[in-house]
C-alpha cells in the first residue's frame, strides 16, 4: 500500500510541479501545451489517472479505517461520485476531449461552462471529495488531497492561455462566470 501512496503523491506532485511553472512561466508553459502531442496527452491522463486509481486502490484496501458511519458515508458519499461522474462526462461531451486534453478548440460558453468556467475540475474535486467520505480511508486522504490541489490550480495555468487565444470573447466570458462555482 505504500508504494500506491507513493505513486498517487508523486504524479500529482509532478502534475502540480508543472501547473506552478505553468503559471510562473507561461512563455514556456506546460499546460495547457504550446501544441497538444500524443505523448502530452499520454502523460497528462497517465498522471490523472495514476492520482485517481491510486486514491481509489487505497480506499479499497483501507476501506472505513477511519471508523466513520455507514449512514454518512453511503448517503453523502455515493451521491458526491454520481454526480461529479455526471458533470465531468457531460462536460467532456460539451467541449469535447480534444479541448479537455488542452487543445484550442474554441471557448465554449455554453451548457454547464454557463455556470461555471472550470465544471469538469469542480466535479473531479466533488468526485475525489465524495470518494474520501465513501471510503474513509486514511491512506486515500493524502492522495485526494494532492489530487484536489492540482485541480483547484489547474485553472491558474489555464487562464492566461485561454486570455491570449479568445481574447476579448474570453474577458467578457471571465467577468461573467465564476472560476469554479
């Protein structure tokens, strides 16, 4: 189990090392890319994926170590997963993968990026939440947690790209739409 743990840290602290030079460097930013390759696209989603399945490895195999109630975790839980699996695949299908994988496809402003500029890293956090509290597991905890952090920064590294693409379009988008919720 430490080796999980290890892995889900590591790749969110390599995602989260990139984001921050992203934000302070972005004439060599890292994300969004320059120019979307497969090999970026691979590893941005092995990274994800690796936060994801490590948190949900973890919760597994320490399932309820915390002790926390059935009823708690069931009901609030559960629903947090559902939905945020809801949102994020809803935003995928609005933007599409291309443009979730950092691509330039267009500003979308439309369907759920109308309440929020940032809907599928709002639902990855209520996910990532929502499975802590499911599982309550203290070894999941320090891997959400990452994980929750390279989503909630993310947007940073983002923003002046989307700025220098849109323009103006993505100024007044900006002005009207909260970041996250």
């Amino acid at each position: 189990m430490t080796l999980v743990l290890v892995i889900g840290i590591g790749a969110a602290s390599l995602l989260l090392a990139g984001l921050i030079w992203s934000i302070r460097h972005p004439d060599l930013r890292l994300w969004p890319p320059k120019q979307s390759t497969f090999i970026q696209k691979l590893l941005v989603w092995a990274l994800t994926l690796l936060i994801f399945g490590s948190a949900l490895y973890l919760g597994i195999a320490e399932w309820n170590s915390l002790g926390w109630p059935v009823a708690l975790r069931w009901t609030v839980g559960l629903p947090m997963i559902i939905i945020g699996n809801m949102v994020v695949w809803m935003g995928v299908v609005q933007i599409g993968l291309a443009a979730t994988s950092g691509e330039a496809t267009g500003l979308r402003t439309q369907g759920l990026y109308r309440y929020s500029r940032n809907p599928q890293y709002v639902a990855d956090v209520l996910i990532l939440c929502g499975w802590l509290i499911l599982s309550a597991s203290a070894m999941a905890l320090p891997v959400a947690v990452f994980g929750i952090l390279v989503l909630v920064i993310a947007p940073l590294a983002e923003e002046p790209w989307l700025a220098e693409k849109y323009g103006q379009q993505y100024d007044v988008y900006r002005s009207s739409v909260p970041r996250y919720i």
